[in-house]
C-alpha cells in the first residue's frame, strides 16, 4: 500500500517533498495554511526567482553546528544545482546562468516556478488544502496524525475573484499520516506565511530550537548623519567587527538608508551580525569606499594632496566619493564646508581620507523579520539524519527554513530547499510504512 504522506506547508521545499513523494508512488496531501500555496516564491529574486546557483555550495551555508554543516554538505551532493535545472526542465521550466552562477527561469517570472510545481503536483494527484492550519502532531512510530483547522469563508462569488470576506466557520479534522514532512519554513516574510508557527509545532515534539534570528537582512545603525546619506549607493569593502575583531568582510554595491546599511554585501554579513548582537556582543562595520584606489597613490594617500590646496576639501573629497559621503566626512572631522585644503592642512585632510577607507558605524540591530529574506537559526541539523528524517521520531521529516541551516544570498537558500524537499519527499515514499 502506498505510503500515506502529509506534507506541512506549500513553500519551496514542501512543493518539491510533495512532487517527490508523489513520483515515487506516495500519496500525498499538503495542508498550506493561506489560502493559495507558494507565496513567498513569488517573492523571489524581486519577481525573478534565482532558484539556485552552479557555483560550488561549499562555504555558501551557515549552521550553529559546523560538524553538522560539514556532513550536509555530502548529503547535498545528492541532489545539487545540476539536479534542481534536471528537475525542473523535467517539468517543462528552461533555466539561464547568469555571470555569478545564479540560475533564473528564461522568462525571469517567478510566477512560472510556482505554475510549474502546482501543474505538477495537479498531474501527480497531490491534494492541496488551504486555509488549513496544523495545530498539533500526535506522533506516533507507526501511523501518526495532524490536528488542523480549515477556515471556511463565506461569499463564494468574492472567493472567486481571491478577495475574502471573513471566516464563517472552522472545521477541525485529524488527518491520519504514515509519514509526515514539516515544511512551514522560518519566520522571514511572514506575509507569505511563514509566521514562525512550524517552530512550536516541532518544538513540541521536543525538538530543540536554535534561536531564530533574521539574515538576509538591513543593519540599523547609530550615527544622525545616516538621514543625510539616505538613498546614496556606493562600490565598497565592508568588514564587520564584532567585540572588535574582524569577523568576515564582503564587497560590493553598498547601499545607505536613513537607519543604516543595505545591499547585498550588507545582507551577505548580516547572519553573523544578527547572531552576536543575539549574544550580547558589540557589533560594528568598518566601510572602506576606497576599495578600488591603491595604498600607495600619493594624490590620494600622500604628499600629493597638496597639490589640491586651492580646493575645499568637500571638493577634493568629492572627487573620491559621493558629495553626501564628503560632506558628512567633513562634518565628523570638524571641518567646515567652505575650508580649503591648504587651511586644513595636509595631516587632517588626511585623517579625512584615512576616514574614507575605514567609516566605522556602529550597528544596533538588524532589521526585522518581515524585513529578512531568511532566518538563521531552527532546528539543529544534528536532530535529523541524512535524509532529513527526524532522529525521535523516525517518520517525522523536518525540511528547509525550519531547519537550522541558511545560505548567502544567490539563489543558495531556494537550493537548500529544493535540495531538502527532494531527499525527505523521495524517503518518505520508499520507506515502508511503520518502519
Ligand atoms: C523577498 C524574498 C526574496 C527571496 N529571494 C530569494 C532568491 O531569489 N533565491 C533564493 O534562493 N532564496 C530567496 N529567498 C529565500 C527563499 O524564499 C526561502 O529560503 C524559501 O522560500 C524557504 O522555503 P521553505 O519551504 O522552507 O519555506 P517557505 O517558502 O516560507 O514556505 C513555508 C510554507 O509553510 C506554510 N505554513 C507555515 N506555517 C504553517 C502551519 N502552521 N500550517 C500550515 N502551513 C504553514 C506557509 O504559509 C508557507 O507556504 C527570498 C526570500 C524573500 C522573503
């Protein structure tokens, strides 16, 4: 008899487990708790969708547990970027690689992703329920069962054109399961529905939780001159610093917002800047907007500077960097706009410049959930084994966000998904029930 499969959530990797399961003979329901499945796909990659990356998958992920990270890495070998193009030509989706091994669909619709994992899904017979809200797991070695409450709304006509005019009544059921797959993700964006439920179901089961932090996300800053710098963009090599020591540094486009930093170098360092502001560490970024000028370029660096002295320093300084980035350099060195650099003197022109290659701004926050594009944090990885299967409860799978593992930004944190749905979902279907 076919393995009976419910699968917790229609994101990215309950999708794919879905897909997967199916394929290998299960049967297979996904219980979505709004009203459509795979919101946050569409989301992705500003509408664009980079659904994975071609580059090596080494050092592009995160864990608390590196031991633990360490071994994932062979288990995603199994099923890599290479499988995740197969699987979706296989369904008809055509991919490009772009220069940096991101991997989009040609369209650059993210739409077509998720049109492609429901047709799916619809030719495989895998029922979706929306509205459907998992309460609780009854586990169980055997056959186990979800509590669910499915919302049902009223005004069918305004239900056909999506608009919703309010729960008129709640059915609560128990769905019995041989195997059962948690795919509720994390808590970033939680308008897509992953508002964090998926954590106190599994932390139910008496799995431990790793606390879930936002990554991918903006660093507020300290410092009132960031409301002045509001909106500009500028080439950079960041470094982040925590309790003073360097911890990782990232270039690329940086970009400044009247709270603080932004861009993908920022979103790049901000899992591991949201971690030690969680663990009470002092948290800075050191923002060099030098990075492409040489040490030893004398006009820049010295004796050449001089050679300036009938310009303001703002002038000079704007030769280098933004107008606004001069100005506020400026103000921080308490040099007044209209001075020259011939007043100012060669040494504080140069402590100004010296200031340009190493803007310290100290961070105090990251931005919220709703703000991130991942969580950090979940599951520990040493709670699942190598198919993802939980080591409690045998039949209990725990996949993507909701596990204690997040990747860079490029398409990596789509690949951890489609890599984890694939794995539990096949397992799911092969293993014989009440094994
Ligand atoms: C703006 C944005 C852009 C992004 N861009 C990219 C990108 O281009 N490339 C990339 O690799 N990654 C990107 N990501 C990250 C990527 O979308 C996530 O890593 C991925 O979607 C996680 O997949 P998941 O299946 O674990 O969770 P999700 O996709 O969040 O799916 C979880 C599902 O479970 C449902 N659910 C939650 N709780 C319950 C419950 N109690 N009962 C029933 N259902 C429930 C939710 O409604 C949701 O449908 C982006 C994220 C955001 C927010």
């Amino acid at each position: 008899m076919a393995n009976r499969v419910i699968v917790a959530g229609g994101g990215a990797s309950g999708l794919a487990a879905a897909i997967f399961a199916a394929e290998n003979g299960a049967k297979v329901t996904i219980l979505e708790h709004k009203d459509r499945v795979g919101k946050k796909l569409l989301m992705t990659g500003n509408g664009r969708c980079n659904l994975t990356n071609m580059s090596d998958i080494r050092g592009k992920f995160y864990s608390s547990d590196a031991d633990s990270l360490h071994k994932i890495y062979d288990t995603l070998v199994r099923f890599d970027a290479i499988k995740t193009r197969q699987f979706f030509k296989g369904l008809g989706l055509y991919t490009k690689e772009k220069r940096d091994g991101g991997v989009y669909p040609v369209s650059e619709q993210a739409a077509v992703v998720l049109d492609v994992l429901r047709s799916a899904c619809d030719r495989l017979g895998v029922r979706i329920r929306t509205d459907c809200e998992i309460t609780a797991i009854h586990p169980n070695q055997t056959e186990g069962a979800v509590s669910v409450t499915q919302s049902v709304y009223g005004d069918k006509e305004q239900n056909k054109r999506g608009r919703k005019s309010g729960v008129v009544s709640e059915k609560r059921e128990t769905i019995k399961y041989d195997r059962l797959i948690l795919a509720t993700g994390g808590k970033a964006a939680s308008v897509s529905g992953s508002d964090g439920s998926g954590y106190e179901l599994v932390k139910r089961l008496g799995h431990r939780m790793i606390e879930p932090l936002p990554a991918l996300v903006q660093l507020r800053c300290e410092g009132s001159f960031f409301k002045a710098l509001s909106g500009v963009r500028a080439q950079c090599r960041i470094r982040l610093l925590t309790d003073g020591r360097e911890m990782a540094s990232e270039e690329g486009e940086l970009q400044l917002t009247d709270y603080g930093i932004s861009g993908i170098p920022v979103f790049q360092l901000s899992r591991l800047a949201s971690r030690a502001l969680y663990d009470g560490k002092q948290c800075e970024a050191g923002i060099d907007f030098l990075p492409y000028i040489e040490d030893n370029d004398d006009q820049v660096f010295g004796k050449g500077i001089e050679m300036f002295s009938y310009k303001t320093v703002e002038e000079l300084l704007s030769g280098l960097v933004h107008k606004k980035i001069a100005a506020v350099v400026c103000r921080q060195n308490g040099i007044g706009l209209g001075a020259t650099v011939g007043q100012t003197g060669v040494e504080k022109v140069s402590d100004c410049i010296r200031m340009l290659t190493d803007f310290r701004v100290r961070i105090t926050a990251p931005n919220s959930f709703e703000n991130a594009q991942v969580c950090c944090g979940g599951v520990p990885l040493g709670e699942v084994n190598e198919n993802f299967a939980s080591r409690k409860f045998p039949n209990i799978y725990i996949i993507g966000e909701l596990l204690d593992c997040d990747g860079v930004c490029g398409g990596y944190n789509l690949q951890w998904a489609w890599a984890t749905g694939a794995i539990a979902g096949r397992d799911a279907a092969l293993q014989m029930s009440g094994q």
